[in-house]
C-alpha cells in the first residue's frame, strides 16, 4: 500500500468566506420583512464596541444574524463576553441563523412579534 500525501486547505475559511458573502443579501430579506410588518428596527446599530444587525432602543430588542461562522468554538467564544455586557444592558437579543431566515422567514417574524408583545408588556411604549 503507498501512502499519499494531500494537502488540505482549512475547509472553515471558505464557509466563513461564503457566509460573509451571502449574509448581505439574508440581512437585506430580513430587513424588508420589518419594514413590511412595521416594526422600527435600526440596521447596523452600534453600541459600545458590539454592532447588531438590527436594533430597536425603545424596546431593547436587538436581533443578530449568525452565519455558518458562529458554529466554530473560537467565534462561539468571543461572543461570551458580547452576551454578558448586553445582558447587563437589559437588552434581549435575538439569535438567528442566515439558514433560517431563508427557509422560515415567517417563523423568525412569529418570534420577533412574541418578542416585541413581551416588551410592550413590560414597557407599554409600542404596539405590533
């Protein structure tokens, strides 16, 4: 039996690269969907040093678009950090994967919805 040898390019930079290039056009999706049910999200929302795809102030509801790329252990971990700071905000933030925004839009609206009726509760400043 002869051994070969094969040279392996890291399979996670071409997914990374691939999700980079297709989470425009899922935030874009998503984007459209909010602005067609109404809801005030501001796209691109920084605060401190930690950006969310889409943000609103009033409610604290911040929504993260993940892509194939928060799988890995390393990105997973340099999230922990993010998770507490925001949570010490007050902030609930909404985790969605690219995946799920192009087969279930209506499921992640359904969720953004129940979302926004809890903070209405809390908060009475806005209604769906």
């Amino acid at each position: 039996m002869t051994s070969q040898i094969i040279l392996h390019q890291p399979k996670s930079e071409k997914i990374i690269r691939y999700s980079l290039n297709n989470s425009i056009s899922v935030t874009e999706k998503l984007q459209k969907k909010l602005y067609e049910k109404g809801y005030q999200f501001l796209r691109g929302y920084e605060i401190g040093n930690y950006s969310f795809d889409f943000y609103c102030p009033q409610l604290k509801i911040a929504i993260e678009i993940d892509g194939y790329a928060h799988e890995f252990s390393d990105v997973y971990n340099n999230d922990a950090p993010k998770k507490l700071r925001i949570q010490s905000l007050g902030i609930v933030v909404l985790k969605f994967t690219d995946h799920q925004i192009l087969v279930d839009i209506e499921e992640i609206l359904r969720s953004i919805k129940h979302q926004i009726k809890l903070s209405n509760n809390s908060n009475n400043t806005l209604t769906v």
